[in-house]
C-alpha cells in the first residue's frame, strides 16, 4: 500500500464539520445578537463557504466518478470553486435582485479567498501528515 | 503506449493487445486506440474542467436558492 494516495474523507473531513458547526452559530446565534460586528454579520459566512463546500462539490464529483480518487483538495480545485462562488454570488445574483437576496460586495472575494486559503493550508498539511507514515514504512 | 482509459503501460506484442488494468483494446497500428504518454488528452481534460465547473455551479445555484429561502422565511 505505499503508492496508496492520502485519503480525503468529503463530508467528514474535520475542516468541513467546523465550518458546518460554526456557520448554524453564526446564522442563528451571533448574527441575530449581534455579537461579533461586522466581520461576523458580512464576512464569517463568507469565510466558511469554500472550507464548508469544496469537500462537498467534490463528493458529488467523486459520486458522479468524476473524482474517483481521494486525495485532498489541490490548489486548482480550491481555486476552480472559488472563481464559481465568485461568479455565482457577486456576478449573476446580483444582477436578480427579486429573485436573490445576494448583494454584491467584493470583499466578500477577499473573505472566501481567506477562507480557501485557511483550507488549502490546513488540506496540505494533512495530506502530508497522512502521507508521511506510509512513506516511513516504505522504506 | 499507454491505456486510453487508466494510463497503464500497454504491452503492444500481446496476442490480443487489451489493458491488463481495465481491460480496454487497443490496437498498436491505430494511434487513436492509445496514448502516446500517460497523460489525458486536451480534450478529455477540457471535457473534465467543464464537468467539474458544471457541477459547483450547480451546489453554488441550490446554495443561493437556499439563501432565498432563508431570507423569505420558507
């Protein structure tokens, strides 16, 4: 099993699971109390959504067999899903107003290339921790 | 020579040239049947970006419609 690549488990990855803990708190607790300003009321989501859907949009593409391996995101996945959220959020829905609620706001790019970039780093180094052992024994 | 399918190593002096790995044919006189290096071709590669970016539009659609709902109180 030593060309066996890291295994990225989607849904259950632990920075997908944070960020679908947090997001709930965000949405029902701190942005109605107002507690955390305007970081949590404007960017907090925004932050979450490339941690909390890259793991998803490549289950559906390892569902679809797309993906069929498991390693962990690459850069050009992160970076593929952060123009999509890019184009989708603060091109196309605000142009429709009386059918989406989106407001375009361009630091909300800053906030999910933050964001992609706190799981790519995070992604990276995991793939590594895993990946290490197997190299160890191999040799 | 490599498999079309799986990037395998083909071995063009079999009888009957078929992926060890994924069972393809090949045939060692049609060049269309393999690949010259283990590497997708452009257009299975421009194929798979366009898929892929199919599908995260999609998720990002349903996520914008589930903000929708969200705001109208549904």
């Amino acid at each position: 099993m030593a060309d066996s690549p890291p295994s990225f488990r989607y849904l259950a990855d632990p920075c997908c699971i944070i960020s679908l803990v947090i997001y709930p708190i965000n949405r029902f607790y701190l942005k109605p109390h107002h507690i955390g300003g305007w970081f949590t009321h404007g960017y907090l989501n925004d932050v979450l959504c490339l941690p909390m859907f890259v793991p998803m949009i490549l289950y559906a593409q390892h569902l679809l067999g797309l993906r069929p391996h498991r390693r962990f995101p690459g850069v050009w996945e992160i970076f593929q899903n952060l123009v999509v959220f890019t184009i989708v959020f603060q091109v196309i829905t605000p142009r429709f107003p009386k059918t989406f609620t989106s407001a375009g706001d361009p630091w909300d790019i800053l906030a999910y290339l933050a964001g992609g970039m706190i799981a790519g780093i995070y992604w990276s180094v995991s793939a590594r921790r895993i990946s290490a052992p197997v190299v160890a024994a191999s040799d | 020579m490599y498999c079309r399918k799986c990037y395998t190593k083909l071995d063009p002096t079999d009888d009957f040239p078929r992926c060890p790995r994924c069972d393809r044919g090949f045939d060692p006189t049609d060049r269309n049947s393999y690949l010259a290096r283990p590497f997708p071709g452009k257009w299975r590669i421009v194929w798979h970006i366009f898929l892929t970016t199919l599908v995260s539009f999609v998720i990002a659609f349903i996520v914008a419609n589930f903000q929708l709902a969200q705001a109208s109180g549904h």
